[in-house]
DNA sequence: TATAATCAAGACTAGATTAGTCCTATATAC
DNA sequence: GTATATAGGACTAATCTAGTCTTGATTATA
C-alpha cells in the first residue's frame, strides 16, 4: 500500500527513545511507556532491531536495550529497514531483470529515481538529529500549553 | 510494506497503452494480451480508471476504453492514485491531527518532506512523456536483438 | 543460591489486504 | 436479434498486519 507499517513507526520510536540517554539500558516497560507503544509488539521489534545489530540488549534484572553505535551514525533509513527488510517502492527494483519488462518499461526509470530520492530524505537524518529535533519540539509544545 | 500494488502496476500499464493511440478505444483483451495483465483482473482496475474519470468507457461492440484527457495533461501520480487511492507514506500524513503525536513527533517532518519529494517525481511525468519512452526502450530492445 | 526481573523465541489470532476468478445484468454496433 | 463489451458484485486462497500469550534462558541482587 505504499505506506509505512507500525513495525516501522514502532521501531523508529524505540530507536530514539533510546537516543534520547544511549548508554543506559531501558526496558521494554519503559520504551513501552514512553512511546505509547503495546508492550508484547514492542518485545518483537526489539528483537528485530537487536538481531540487525542496531541495538544491543542485555537479559535479566536490570536489563534492556540500548544502541549499539551514536545516535549520530543511526540514519533513519537504517532503523526503518531493520524492522521492515529492505525497502523497494515498486517489484521491479528488488533486482535487475525481476521484471521482464525492464527493457521496455517505461516506468522503471521513474521508480528507480522516486526510490533514490526518497533514500536521499531517509539517509540524511540520524537519530541524534531526530532526538534534538524531538527536543526542541516538545519544548515548544509545553510553552504552548502554559 | 511500502510498496505498489499491481492495482498501481497494471493501472499505469493499461493508461500508458491507451497513451500510445489516445481516441482509440481498446477493449480488455486487446490490454490484458499487450501489457501482459489477468483479463479478469484488469476489467476491476479498467472499472476504477473509468469511475476516476481519467478513462472512458464504451460498452458493447466495438466498445472498450480510451483516455479522458490528451496523455500530456495526465500525470503519473494520478494514474496510482486513480488505482491505490490517495497516497500517504505514513498514517501520520493522512491529515493534521491523524496522529497525536505530531507536535511532539520529529519524524512527522521528515514523512512529510519524503512524500512532498516523491510526488515531485510522480507529479512531473505525464503519460506523454512515458510513452515516449516506451517506444523509444523498445526500439533499443529490438535494436539490441538484432 | 533462590528469586525476581528481563529478554528470546515462537505459537497463535482476528481482521484486512492482495491478487485474483467468475457470474449476471446492461448497453451497443451491426 | 445477436454477438460483443463493459458494470457491478460475489467469492476465494494466500499473505500481511497488528497484535497477544506462553515457555524458556539469562542475569542482578538479597
């Protein structure tokens, strides 16, 4: 459908979440919390995003997550494919000649470059620039409120 | 996921074939056999093109369908939504306030600036220039047979 | 070392979507 | 009147989505 599922938003909000302090260990209660995100879901993600090697975890009392690199060298793209495996906005870009019709299709070209300048936007933004981002937005939001 | 649909793929097939001889009306057999889509399949999508009012319809003998609109006035983008619906790369754009997160999310800004640069693409090209091409691919293809 | 906390892995589910097929009714050219 | 087409809708199998729940392994700490 051409849209980002939950695993995606999920994760990304985990991800910062856990760029907001990226040494401490927070746990699948917390990041479930704080990101209003349903408990048992977040576990699945967590794995995924563990198992990519994004994120690393640490089992038993006082475990949890935490990333495995600075929120600066996190791009977005990064965290959205962990949890959804690559992205590819038509079939016919996964590989050369998985459409028959590459050599005649006129919208192959179109796809590959809509593809590329989405992945222009997705790579440029890190988690640490998305956690400032988040910062300064949720200041705003509280002075807005008072 | 992401991703087009064949709702998306075959729309813009079927609209590109009628682009190559835009007054003529070709039926449902004439479309499945060249743009290689299930007959069946492509009568629902030819019915929503129709309903779109980017296509019209012409029942019984030498009905079929044609173009509403000369190719150069029809864009991509309006083909896959014609199809698809309106495209939204994360709920969180469907319209202000779909999300409650969005004065505090940092992410929200990034989806909106992702999809603004997507419809760029599909908005700037029209079913003349696609086809254009097409003839153009497909001459190098048979050249390249040769 | 017993216990409580916490992640890992996978089974299970209801509902929606995808990618079709098929049938009946209606309209039109000849 | 008949053959040809679209219109509309019912139907389906397979997959995806967005979860929930259970069991098992690991770890900090009293």
């Amino acid at each position: 459908m051409l849209q980002l599922t939950k695993d995606g938003e999920y994760g990304v909000r985990a991800v910062l979440h856990l760029a907001s302090d990226p040494m401490r260990f927070s746990d699948i209660k917390e990041i479930s919390a704080a990101q209003d995100v349903p408990g048992n879901y977040l576990a699945k993600i967590m794995q995924q995003l563990a198992r990519s090697g994004l994120v690393r975890s640490r089992r038993g009392a006082k475990g949890g997550y935490a990333l495995s690199r600075p929120p600066r060298r996190i791009t977005l793209r990064e965290v959205i494919e962990a949890v959804e495996g690559p992205i590819f906005l038509n079939v016919c870009l996964i590989r050369k000649g998985e459409c028959p019709r590459d050599a005649i299709c006129p919208v192959h070209d179109v796809w590959r470059e809509a593809q590329r300048r989405l992945f222009e936007v997705l790579d440029s933004r890190t988690m640490e620039d998305l956690a400032g981002e988040g910062v300064k937005k949720a200041a705003r939001a509280k002075g807005s409120r008072a």
